[in-house]
C-alpha cells in the first residue's frame, strides 16, 4: 500500500501529536515540526515508526515567517530522501495561548498571535502547495472561541476567525488542482495548551462539561480521530467547510 504524506505542524504535543499517531496508524507518513520539545517530538515520531509509517520531525517556528523557505527546503529534501516530490496532507496546527482582557492587551501579544495563527498559516500554506500533490488535502485548525465568545480570547478568536475565511479563499483558489481545504475548530479538550487549565482546574473542568451537551470537556482523541478522518478520502466530498468538534458547547 503507498502511504500518503502528511505534515503536520506543532506535532510535539497536545491535538497535533495525537493526530500524528492517528495518521501513522492509517498508513500515512509523517512530517511533524517542533519549536521546543525535541525530546516530546522524538518520542512522537518513534511512536509513528512502531505504528509502520516512516516519520521525522523539522524544526519550525511559526512565529518567524522568515523561517518558512528554510523549512520548505528541509521538506523538500526529507520528500527526496524518501524517494517522492509530493506531499498529500497539511495540518496546520501549531499554536500558542494568550488569555488577556481586551483592555490590556498589548501590540507585542496582538502581533505574537497574529504571527503564529495567521501570518504563518497563510504564508506557509503558500509556500507548501506547490511540494503537494493534486487532490491533497488541507485541514486548518480554529477554535471554538470564533463562535462562542468567553471574555480573554478577543486576540487568538479573532486571529481564528480570520484563518476560518481564509479557509473559503484557499479551497476556490486550489479547487482547480482538486485540493480540498477545510477548518477544524476544537472545542474546550483536555490537553496542556493555554498552561492545561481545561485538563488540571477542576473548576474550569466542571464548568465546561456542565455547558457541553454530552456532559464532558474534550479529550485529545475526539479531535485526533477527526483530523484524521477530515484527512482521508472518505471525507474527499467535503469542502470549503468548518467542523466543529465541541461535544455541543454553548447551544
């Protein structure tokens, strides 16, 4: 069988490893980035390899967009290495939190979040889709938050709104070459992001499951297992469109 390729980017932890073992166990090779945790990665990409794909991580910071024709290259030299041109799947997924009052929020934080939510995701994305084969697939990652609005979020929802336009744009402009692209937006998940207040403030817990219609906050599965399944050919119909996966947040 030949493995699709997929990359994914902030696949060191949280939603974005997850779904990398999601993608290895469907037979899909893998390239993930890291900014920080070398050590979490390597352990992510063992996993993948133990799982049959072949998997190998990039060091790639979001927050720089200068990076990206450096990281582009590396990418183009693992595809070589491993006897392709193309890729078929990209993820963009990296991501930071900043809870902070509109009232004070600083230009330094607005462009922090700017930067890695946007900035990056548009022009990365520009840079990759000429490496990816016709009739890939796009999936970006938003947020709950760019429906619902809880006070704190007004910087990372917005820059999540934006990306859920974008979405739109990119999937008329490469519909040509048959590549899908839609956006993904969590709801509340159990993971370490934003200093893991969802998973460890039983509080925050408690309050999320009790506005959630299934009665639990999100869990690094529910969304793993949806990118994956976004990803695949199953889902190949599905265009231009944001997902949510909440578990009914907010109705």
């Amino acid at each position: 069988m030949n493995h699709k390729i997929a990359i994914i980017t902030g696949g060191s932890r949280g939603l974005g490893a997850n779904a990398a073992l999601k993608l290895a166990a469907r037979n899909t090779d893998l390239i993930i980035t890291y900014k920080q945790n070398k050590t979490a990665v390597d352990e992510v990409v063992s996993s993948s390899i133990k799982l049959g794909a072949r998997a190998t991580a990039l060091y790639f910071d979001a927050g720089s967009v200068a990076g990206i024709p450096a990281f582009v290259a590396q990418v183009q030299e693992t595809l070589a290495q491993w006897g392709v041109e193309r890729f078929d799947i990209l993820v963009n997924n990296a991501g930071m939190g900043i809870h902070t009052a509109f009232s004070d929020v600083t230009e330094a934080q607005f462009d922090a979040l700017m930067n890695v939510h946007l900035k990056s995701v548009f022009f990365l994305t520009q840079a990759l889709v000429p490496l990816m084969a016709d009739g890939g697939r796009i999936l970006n990652v938003s947020s709950g938050l760019a429906r619902f609005a809880l006070p704190g979020y007004s910087v990372y929802a917005s820059m999540k709104g934006a990306v859920e336009v974008l979405t739109r744009y990119l999937a008329k402009e490469l519909g040509h070459r048959g590549i899908s692209v839609n956006v993904l937006a969590p709801g509340a998940i159990a993971t370490d992001f934003g200093g893991g207040n969802v998973r460890d403030n039983k509080q925050i817990n408690s309050f999320i499951a009790s506005q959630t219609v299934l009665g639990r906050v999100g869990l690094p599965d529910d969304i793993g297992d949806l990118i994956a399944a976004l990803v695949s050919d199953d889902c190949r119909w599905v265009n231009a469109q944001r997902i949510e996966a909440s578990g009914g947040m907010f109705l």
